[in-house]
C-alpha cells in the first residue's frame, strides 16, 4: 500500500499519528475525536455533521451500530418546510439527488477504524478482513486509518469478486475487483449477444474492446467466436480484473489486453463501447466507470472510431438514455455528434433495463430510469 498522508490526533494526553488511507482520494481529516462504546449516538452524528472524525477504540460490532444509528439519523433528516413550489427539473432532481449522496457520505465516513501493519483490526470482535484489505490495499508495513465505511465496501467488493455476478445472457459468472465497475446491468450485454456481427468479421477476426472493465464484453466476443480481441482500460486495477475473468473462462488466449487511453494502434473488424452513461462529474476516482464529465470518453470514441475501423467494419456504441430523461444531454446532440465524427448509423436496438430501481417509485429519479431504454448504436464510416 503506497500512501504517504498521515493522520494526527490527541490520545489520552499524547499525539499520535499513523498512516491514512482513503480509496476515494479523501485527504485525511484536521479534527479527529478519539471515542469508544459509551459514545451516544446523537453525540457522534452531530461531530460528524461538524466536520469531526470519530476514531472509535471500542467494540467493533458496536462501531457498525453506530454507523447505522447515524445512517438513521441522516436519512430521516428532513428539509425545512418552505411553501410548495412547482414540480423541479429532472436535471434539477438529479443534482439534488447527487448533493445529498454526497453529504451523506461525507458524515458517515467520519467513523473511523485502525489497522496493524498486517491488515488486522485491533478492535474486539473484529471481522477476518486481511484478504479483502489485501486484494485493494496491497501489502502494508505500517499501522493505518480508514473508514469503516469503506472497510464494508472492501468486504462487499470481497464477496462480488469470490462468488461473482451470474450473466445469464452468456450462461457465465463474472467475478467483479473493488473499484471495477460489476456488470449487474444485464441488457447490455444481451444486446451485443443479440446483434448480428459484421459480414467482414468471418474473413478479418479482429476486434477492439474500449473500456473493458471486467473484461464482459471481450468475454462475450471471445465466446461468440473472435479470435483475436484487443481490450483496453486506463486502469490497471481493471485490466487484472479482466485478465482474472478471462483466464477463468478460458479465452485468454483470445484477448490482448492493454493499458490506454481507448484505442490501441490499428484497425479492426468490429469495435465495441459501452462508456459510463452520464456525462457528469464523478465525485471519487470509484466513480469514474458511471459518470463521464462532459461526454469525455463518449466523444473521444465517436470522433477517433472511423479512423480504427476496416473497410466494411462497425462500431458498436452501447449507450443508454438516462441522461437524456434526466436532461444532461439531448438525442439531436448524440446524433450532431456522430455526424460530426464522419460516422452513420447503421442501426440501433434497444433494450429496457429490469433492475430493482426500474420500479421504486420512493426513488428521486425514478420517472427517468421508469423511461430509460439501453440502445447498441451500429455505426459505420461515412
């Protein structure tokens, strides 16, 4: 584990200070109250509102109340009453939605949990996190602080990667790392099952994957009988995220993989995307896989893909709508941009999701994911 932030505070009359860790990037905080099991919950919600980190030094079983205790309190906080004003924007729905995301995690991240130098918690009744802490942390020679906030997201992201996501479209498992973004989202796959390759690709077995992740896609180009697929990713947490998948399901063999920016050197066949559908901006380096901060990776697809296509080859845009019901970018702007790139459509299928949030109406922006349809955009060059 490389990190060279330290954390300070006041320990029974003495400072201290040990090594801080945030996978969000999260510098570490000025104010840190040391607190134990006596500490109400009222108590710690409100320091955390402040702006105060909480090092907890008592049971850990105690601390995970503690942290839905205040969870409790920071979702029944309500908005003071104002007189009732006509229905706001979707685009309006969204930025609250994401404002109050934001806040609620910067509080319950101020409960704060240490590690030895080898992963273990010296906390009593602590969990056996030495594997989840190992698969993103790495190894480690120095004591550390983090969130137990985040220690829960390693132990989830722990339990994704060893019994992996069932991808019914391919009749496989994918098995997700902390910080790659899982593959829960069926449709998107089925559509690329579904399509119909390019003639040119029975003769020219060649394809690009642009921002594998998981390495799904290249998998399911892999499995319908590409022999040779080049998967790319900036992160080198995702490529051996795809290179485990891959090697799980036997086609390795089948797939290059690379660390760059979208394209590789060359031409191909067939060339598969499906970038993060919301041109916003992540607030976490963990975000990145779902937010695209003004269409970034989206553009450089369309205006660099006709250059790394054969003769006779597609594109295969995989994108859904939701931006555009929540009004962060329109259907003529989408289509101004393909033009502009020196593309056509050749065809478009779309799918309707069927995840849980389809159905919650209790969800902000339930009216916009109830309307959301996921397309695979066939394009070709002009």
């Amino acid at each position: 584990m490389n990190n060279d932030c330290m954390i300070h505070w006041q320990e029974i009359g003495e400072e201290k200070s040990a090594h801080w860790h945030s996978e969000k990037g999260l510098p570490p905080p000025k104010r840190v109250q040391v607190i134990d099991d006596r500490m109400p919950a009222d108590t710690a919600y409100r320091l955390a509102c402040e702006g105060t980190a909480l090092l907890w030094r008592g049971d850990f079983q105690n601390a995970r109340q503690l942290l839905q205790a205040m969870a409790r309190r920071m979702d029944k906080k309500k908005p003071e009453k104002k007189p009732k004003q006509p229905s706001i924007s979707p685009t309006d729905a969204f930025h609250r939605h994401r404002l109050s995301q934001s806040q609620r995690a910067r509080v319950l991240e101020k409960l704060l949990i240490p590690f030895n130098a080898d992963h273990s918690i010296p906390l009593r009744r602590a969990p056996d996190a030495l594997t989840a802490c190992l698969e993103t942390y790495g190894p480690c020679t120095e004591p550390y602080i983090a969130s137990l906030r985040e220690l829960q997201g390693l132990i989830g992201a722990h339990e994704w990667r060893k019994k992996g996501i069932e991808i019914p479209a391919l009749s496989i498992r994918i098995h997700p790392h902390y910080g790659v973004f899982a593959p829960i989202r069926n449709e998107y796959v089925q559509l690329i099952v579904q399509a119909s390759p390019p003639e040119l690709l029975a003769t020219q077995s060649t394809a690009f994957d642009i921002g594998t992740g998981t390495g799904v896609l290249a998998a399911a180009l892999a499995l319908r009988g590409v022999r040779h697929i080049i998967a790319t990713d900036q992160d080198p947490r995702a490529l051996s995220c795809a290179r485990d998948n891959l090697t799980r399901l036997n086609v390795l063999s089948q797939v290059e993989l690379m660390q760059t920016d979208l394209f590789p050197s060359g031409q191909a066949a067939l060339i598969v995307c499906n970038p993060p559908w919301i041109p916003a901006r992540p607030s976490s380096p963990l975000e990145h896989a779902i937010f695209d901060p003004e269409s970034r990776m989206l553009h450089g697809f369309l205006h660099r893909l006709s250059a790394h296509l054969l003769p006779g080859g597609e594109g295969w845009l995989i994108l859904s709508d939701f931006a555009e019901h929540l009004g962060l970018r329109t259907r003529e702007e989408l289509l101004t941009t393909i033009d502009a790139a020196g593309l056509r459509v050749l065809d478009r299928t779309e799918m309707k999701p069927c995840h849980p949030r389809v159905s919650d109406a209790s969800d902000p922006l339930h009216k916009a994911r109830a309307a959301e349809l996921t397309s695979l955009w066939r394009l070709a060059a002009q």
